[in-house]
C-alpha cells in the first residue's frame, strides 16, 4: 500500500526512534480517519502516561497505542505493548475518562502496528481490542 500523501520522509536508516514513532503516528491518524475512526486528540499526556491517539469509533471510546518498526527483526511492533506497558495504557485512559466525565461510556484498546517494508512502505495492522481494559 503506498502513501503518496507522506513524501520526503527521511531514510529509515538514519532516522532517529522518534522520527519514525511519529511518522508512524501520522499514517495511523490518516487510515484510521479512512476507517471511520473520529480522532479527538493524539498525544494526550498525563502524570501518568501518554496515550498516542484518542478516538471515537461507533459507540466506543478509544484509546490507540501505536507501534512502528523497521523490520520484524525484534518480533511483530504489538508486542511491545507489554503487560506493564498495558496498566500504564488503561492507568491513563482511567484518568481521561474520569477528566472529561466519560468513565460511564464504552471504550476499548486498540493497537495499530506498522512495519516499514525494504522500500519504505508501511504495512498496517489495526488490532482491536487489544487486551482486555476492564473499563465498561
């Protein structure tokens, strides 16, 4: 799949963790939008944590941890979504819901995971529902 849309990205070879973190964010906005998702806001920051994107998508709330790699070398981009990773993720979450006096509507995790082929193309994977929130 190519994106036309996101020229002059810097080498992979070169690029910092953090270059190819948000490149991988800005794709995951862009196909998520073109699957229905309503983006509310990326980056949100708390005490607690970060959460890439925040989304509504139907009924659900959605909180969107987003992994990208170059290559599968170290395994597939969703496996770093570790357990502690995982409580961080609904820590945070809790507290938006909480903040923004939500904590009674649904809401799921989803991930979506980019792994930047030989030629610099993305191949997207959206896993919903994740791992089990406990949230309603």
């Amino acid at each position: 799949m190519a994106f036309a849309r996101f020229t002059g990205v810097p080498s992979f070879a070169r690029s910092t963790n953090s270059t190819l973190g948000a490149y991988a964010e800005e794709i995951a906005a862009h196909i998520l939008k073109d699957r229905g998702y309503l983006i509310i806001e990326r980056n949100y920051r708390s005490p607690v944590g970060e959460i890439d994107i925040i989304a509504r998508n139907e009924r659900d709330i959605v909180f969107i941890e987003v992994k990208g790699r170059r290559s599968q070398q170290f395994g597939n981009p969703e496996e770093a979504v570790s357990p502690a990773k995982q409580r961080k993720l609904i820590k945070t979450a809790e507290g938006y819901l909480s903040g923004k006096g939500l904590i009674d509507q649904p809401a799921r995790f989803d991930v979506v995971s980019i792994i930047f082929d030989s030629k610099g193309d993305p191949v997207i994977d959206i896993i919903k529902n994740a791992f089990p929130a406990g949230l309603r």
